[in-house]
C-alpha cells in the first residue's frame, strides 16, 4: 500500500519515522521532504482508507500508534493518539447525537471535548472540559442541529480552544470557528473520537485526521461578568447562569424514511397518534424539544485547576444573541463589561494567561522564544517555534 501524508510537526514526525523503524521498514520506505514525510510499503494490521487527508487516526492504529481507552465517563470507549500533544487541530465525522472529539484528553477525569447532540434545545453544539471529574460548559452554540452526520474540526493551541462545525451534512468545516474559548487548566494530553452506541465494542476511528492548528477568531459583540451554577457532572455541569424563554415544541425526525414507515405502520393498525410518538421517542426515531427564545452562542473563562472553580463568576463573550435575550441577561445578575474590562478581569481570575492568549502580537523572535519560555515555565511544555509564531499573530476572539 502507498500512503502520503503531510504531517504535523517536526515532533510528530519523529515520533512516527522512529516507531516505523521500529517495526522493521527499511529506509528505502521512508522518504523525508522538508515538513512532509511519504511512507511507502508498510506491512499494517489494518485495511487503510484512502484519503485526501493528512493523517488518520486509523493509519496510526494499524502502525501501533493510537489506543483505545475510557473516553468520558467509565461505560464508553474512544479511539485516541497514544503520543500526548498540546497544539494540535483533529478533524472528524460526527453524528449530532451524544458523539464527542476529545483534545489533550489525560483519561475520563481529564480532557477537553467538542460535543454533539440535536436533542438539545439550545446547545446542540458545545465546548466543555472535565478537570479532576468536575464538568464545565466553556461554550455553547446557538443552532439547532437535525440528526446527521457532521464535520467537525476541534483544535488547542496555547490556550485557545476551538470548534469548526460544519453547516450541513456534505460540506467541509469553515475556516474560521464556531465556537472558541480560552481555557489554561489542561496544557497537553492525546486527541481522538467517541461516537454514540459504541461503548464496549471500541471504535474504528475511520473518520479523524491531524492537522495543523489554524484561523483567527472574530471579535465577540458582548463582554459579561456572570453568576455560575451546577454541580460539575456531566449531568450538571457548571456553567454560567443564563435566562430562559420557551418556545413552541419542535419535532425532530433523525431519519424520515424511517419514521414515515414506522409512522404509516402503526397509523394502519389504529394506534392513536399519542401512543405512536411515544413509542416513536423510545426508539430514537422521533424527538421533542422546547426551544429556548433567549438562546446564544457564549464562550465562558470559568478556571477549575482543582476540578472546582476558585470563584463563582466566570467572564463571558457574547457573539450572537437577540437584543431581548442580552436584556434579559443583564436582569438575570450579568454584569456588562467593556473589552479592556474582561481582559483584565481574565488576567486577574487566571494568572496562568499570557498577553499572548487574549490579544493578537506581532511575532519577532525574541516574542516567539519569550512565549515558548512562558509555556515550558508554567505548563512544562515546549511548543513548536513556528506554530507559536502563528498564534502569536491570530485574533484570539477577545
């Protein structure tokens, strides 16, 4: 088999060529091209996708390079890197329903996760971080999803943490993100995919792909200070306190083809139309959801380095929301902010930030060697000098 892949970084690289080695392959097969690497001939344990992508994480378990381990919670299994990295971007194929991208995942206790699920009614799309088993919502999107397949690119570089969703089932994630937050409590861990249904049989891992962390963030509309609840389970997660208005019940049919049959089926028999949607709610083949009519898209800065947060305020940014909603926000306790406000405010509730990671820099090299001192000194990490000149220059969305 022939594969070519652009690869991450000069880490990745020598992680992957050595472990090849390794196995056996002669050198003739590994042919080495400034920041690319070609594999050619590698005998593999696993039948191989062909992809116009840069790296799979099904090609990395075929060469003994990603492992399955407990993705959020002890019931479930997701498909990971085995190598721990910090800067780094996965994309995948998931499904909007209770499917999870994991970025510096530690173990179940640890990780960050992009998740999915169109039962939501305001949330369908959201950020969230488990630290020392306590769960908070960083992020949430204001969308609502229909059950299909997305994709979805989820990256951490420095300490800016994104998701690049998808607008329908056939296209490619944006290149700018979705949701965005800036979070400091995890610095590296593996990346991978969890998808619903496959708890104790693991997962193939077939849609998910490296790549190099990229993009700027748009600039928020809304800057608050906001009261936080919850428990920190995945139950109940902290997250800031935010107003609520119903809406009219929305029916959401995964899968139409299916329901007509199932729907026509039961309607011939005489069912009344009652019990019909309830079965049809049981078996996941109808759902019901009340929307929320003060619902937005936020990012929230809620430090929990010891799995509960230092404060009960957490500072938040506001991208898109109705002009009733942001009213209601402020009589619900939400303290508006200026821009230079939360900033500082963010410095002052974490002290972990560098200037760096809530403002756009000219990088220089002396910049450039000052951050990567920065990270090495508070998180132990030595990031790669030219992604650290990429993120110096990028809007981080503050």
């Amino acid at each position: 088999m022939i594969i070519n892949g652009a690869l991450i970084n000069g880490e990745l690289r020598e992680v992957l060529v050595k472990r090849i080695r390794r196995a056996g392959a002669p050198d003739r097969y590994i042919e080495l091209k400034s920041d690319e690497v070609f594999f050619s001939n590698l005998r593999a344990t696993g039948q191989l996708t062909i992809i116009p992508y840069d790296q799979t994480i099904f090609w990395l378990a075929a060469i003994k390079l990603s492992i399955e381990d407990l993705a959020h919670a002890t019931d479930n299994i997701a498909r990971l890197t085995e190598t721990s990295w910090a800067d780094l971007a996965v994309k995948t194929r998931l499904y909007t329903y209770q499917d999870y991208a994991f970025a510096r995942h530690v173990d179940y206790n640890n990780f960050y996760a992009v998740y999915l699920d169109y039962t939501k009614s305001t949330a369908d799309h959201q950020i969230l971080k488990k630290v020392a088993g306590t769960v908070t919502i960083l992020a949430t999107e204001a969308v609502d999803l229909a059950g299909v397949w997305l994709w979805v690119k989820f990256q951490a570089v420095g300490s800016t943490i994104s998701s690049f969703r998808a607008p329908d089932a056939v296209s490619d994630p944006p290149s700018t993100p979705t949701l965005t937050v800036t979070d400091t409590d995890i610095a590296t861990g593996r990346w991978g995919v969890k998808h619903y249904g496959h708890g104790s049989i693991g997962l193939t891992g077939l849609f998910l792909f490296l790549e190099q962390p990229t993009s700027d963030v748009p600039p928020p509309t809304k800057y608050f200070e906001v009261p936080i609840e919850g428990e920190g389970s995945m139950q109940d997660p902290l997250r800031p306190k935010l107003p609520r208005k119903a809406g009219k019940l929305v029916r959401i049919i995964p899968d139409k083809k299916k329901w007509n049959i199932f729907y026509y089926s039961q309607k011939i028999r005489g069912v009344p139309e009652g019990q019909i949607l309830a079965t049809g709610n049981a078996l996941d083949l109808v759902h019901f959801k009340v929307p929320n009519l003060h619902a937005m898209t936020w990012s929230l800065l809620l430090p929990t380095p010891k799995g509960s947060p230092p404060e009960y305020v957490g500072i938040m940014r506001v991208w898109s929301a109705p002009e009733e909603a942001i009213y209601a926000l402020k009589e619900s306790g939400a303290k508006e902010l200026s821009r230079e406000e939360a900033i500082a405010r963010a410095k002052r509730i974490d002290d972990r930030l560098h200037d760096a990671d809530l403002e756009s820099l000219k990088p220089d090299k002396k910049l450039v060697q000052e951050y990567i001192e920065w990270r090495e000194s508070q998180f132990g990490i030595l990031p790669d000098p030219r992604i650290v000149a990429h993120y110096l220059a990028v809007r981080k969305g503050w």
